[in-house]
C-alpha cells in the first residue's frame, strides 16, 4: 500500500506543475480535476473517508463544474 501511496504523490506532484505550466485553460481546468481526484484518493488513504468525499464533490465536482461553466461564458462573450 505504501508503493501505490508513493505513486499517488507523485501523480499529485505532476499534476500540481501541470497545471501551472499548460497554457490551454480547458487542459489546465482537466488536470485539477485530475489533482482533486488524487487528493480524494489521498485522503482515503489517510483512513480519513469524510474529507475524501468532501474533496472529490467539492473539489473535483462543483469546483470543476464552475471552472468548466466560466470558460463557455467567457469563450461566448469573446465572439
């Protein structure tokens, strides 16, 4: 378990660079999501269920769905 631990931090760590150097917003908004979802199955690891759940419908659910909502508006008013 501690192996598939590692990975996990490292996925998260990659991510985490991710998304600070990709210049497309819709790539950037897909790897938070992907950064969320690592840091839920952290969580979980961490034998600590309520912010597991907490981060995977906060943070990759709604965050993203908001994110994903600003971009169309955004990428709408500029036509």
């Amino acid at each position: 378990m501690k192996l598939f631990s590692l990975i996990m931090l490292l996925f998260l760590i990659g991510s985490s660079i991710a998304v600070s150097l990709i210049k497309d917003m819709l790539s950037t908004i897909i790897v938070f999501m992907v950064y969320s979802l690592i840091m839920a199955i952290l969580w979980q690891q961490l034998n600590a269920p309520d912010l597991a759940i907490t981060e995977a419908a906060v943070g990759a659910g709604v965050t993203t769905l908001l994110f994903i909502l600003t971009l169309k508006r955004m990428r709408g008013e500029r036509r």
